[in-house]
C-alpha cells in the first residue's frame, strides 16, 4: 500500500512525531496510516489518546431535556462560517427538540420526522443547503433517559443556548431532591467535557479497543526489553501488557476517572458521598459526551489550486 507526502503530514499531525518517524513507521506498515500510528505509539513516539480526539469539523452540537428524558444531536456543515448563521442556528435547536420524540437513536428515523412549521427535518435540511449555499448534514443523534431523577445538559463553549462544540448529558437516576442531583449532575457533566471517558464503566468499554491497546503495549514492553539487553520471560511481558491495558481501562472509564475537581476521588465516590449527604441512593445511569467532528477527517484543499484549476490555469 502506497503513501503520499500528505499522509506524511497527516500522520505527524496526528501523532506529533517526528518526520522520519513518520516515513518509518508508513514504509514499516506498508502505508497503512492507523498501524503506523499504532507503531508510533508502542514505540513510545506518539501521545495520540486525547487529540484523537479533536479532529476537526465544522457545524454545531445540540442538547435538549424533556423531564426525564434527554437528547444530542450533531449538525454538520462545511465551514464554521455556517455555524454562526442564524439560519443554521435555529434548524440545529429545532432537530434536537424534536430528536427528543424520535423513539430510538436513528437518524433517518429523525430526518423523516415532522419539523416545526411544516414538512420533515430532511426537507428542512435541503432547503437550507440550497439557501445557505453550503453542504449540511445531520450526523448522529444520542437520547439517554431515567425512570425517576434527572437529565442534566451542559455545554461547553456554547455558541448559543444548548448549542456549541462539546455537548454533554448526564442521567441521574434517584429519589434525591431534584437541586442536588442538578449540582451534581453539572460537575459530572464538566469532568465528562474535560476528561472525554469512553464508557460509563469498565465492563462497557469496546473489547476491540482494549485488545488494540493490549497488542500496543505488548509490543513496547518487548521493545523495552529488547533495548535493556535482558532475556524477559513471554509471561512477564504478557503481565505488563496486561498492566497497561488496565490502567487504560480505569482512565477511560468514566465511573473509575478521578475527579477533576479534586483529581484525587473516583467519579464513583463522588456519586456515592453525594447520595449520602442527599439522603438517597443515587445512580449515575448513563452519559453522552459529543465533540463536534469526532472522528471525522477533515480534507485539507489548497483553494487557489482549486480555483487555478477551475479557471482552466493549471
């Protein structure tokens, strides 16, 4: 598999390593960009776990809460110039509110239901596209609910009310007086927008995500053994491979993450303490933490290139 100067770039971007590291570890892999950032990372060269991330895209987040019922919805545009239209404005808060009615997290299933004013959320959505003059889509959509409790919204860095890039909803399911559990509810929700966890515990994290990071660090810990010149037992290096892969999972889970707040309590604690000061069990029953553009490459285009070409100059 053949590479490119830009996946050179794109791979330096994404990792922060250097140059001929880079070339490396794509001649290494035969080209294939995620294994060469795999490689990068079991050799120590890349600190990829956050920016990953942060890839960029443009558009808006949304949050909406009904009583105990709560929805994110992400919009996407083609540039953050859209973002800060009205127009798009309104459509993005409008879908969110109605996402709340939509019985299971389906996105076509949203598109095709009734938007305020007349027509469907996709009819909406190709007109503003034809108004705006700029390719839109309506990407993923996350409802959480409790039978008793809260849903708490919370917005970091809003554009507007319950719109902006990091959108985040915390379900609280409990018979605690309803301010305490909206206190609690938003310190979570801010720790959640700060420490991006990747499941609500342990036990709910992606297997194949655990056995990429297992093979990561089973692959450094034999490298570091090679370099110390020690003959290391296959079961100790297992061991510490282990070892990591625990260690990320506790990191990654929100309910095992300390607190920011005190960077020192589990989310867990922190949930417990407040039920007993509350007078009431309280359970921290599930969360959603959309960041606009996750997961999304972004194309970098050299505009005047494109426009040489355009006018038949290149």
């Amino acid at each position: 598999m053949a590479y490119t100067a830009a996946d050179v770039k794109n791979l330096r971007e994404r990792t922060g390593a250097g140059m001929m590291d880079c070339k490396k570890a794509l001649d290494e892999s035969g080209g294939d960009f995620e294994a060469a950032v795999d490689a990068l990372r079991a050799k120590g060269l890349a600190a990829v776990a956050k920016k990953s991330s942060r890839t960029a895209a443009e558009g808006l987040v949304g949050v909406a809460v009904a009583g105990t019922r709560g929805v994110a919805v992400e919009v996407n545009s083609e540039t953050d110039f859209v973002a800060k239209n009205d127009q798009f404005q309104d459509f993005v808060r409008k879908t969110t509110e109605v996402a709340l009615g939509v019985a299971a997290d389906d996105v076509d299933a949203l598109k095709s239901a009734a938007y305020p004013g007349g027509g469907t959320v996709a009819d909406t959505l190709t007109n503003n596209v034809a108004t705006i003059g700029e390719n839109q889509q309506v990407r993923r959509m996350k409802t959480v609910a409790v039978s008793r409790g809260v849903v708490v919204p919370y917005m970091h860095n809003a554009a507007a009310p319950n719109l902006g890039k990091i959108g985040v909803l915390v379900a609280l399911e409990s018979e605690a007086p309803a301010d305490k559990l909206e206190a609690l509810g938003k310190q979570i929700a801010m720790h959640i927008a700060a420490a991006f966890p990747q499941a609500l515990s342990v036990d709910d994290l992606d297997p194949t995500t655990l056995e990429r990071e297992r093979k990561i660090a089973l692959e450094k810990a034999t490298e570091e053994a090679a370099k110390s010149g020690k003959e290391i037992p296959a079961e100790i290096l297992a061991k510490r491979a282990d070892g990591a892969v625990a260690k990320f999972a506790k990191e990654n889970a929100l309910l095992s993450q300390v607190f920011v707040m005190d960077n020192k309590t589990p989310i867990s604690q922190v949930v417990d303490q407040a039920g007993k000061e509350a007078g009431a069990r309280i359970v921290l029953k599930d969360f959603v933490r959309f960041q606009l553009g996750e997961g999304i490459e972004k194309v970098e285009s050299d505009f005047a290139a494109e426009v040489a070409a355009a006018a038949g100059l290149k």
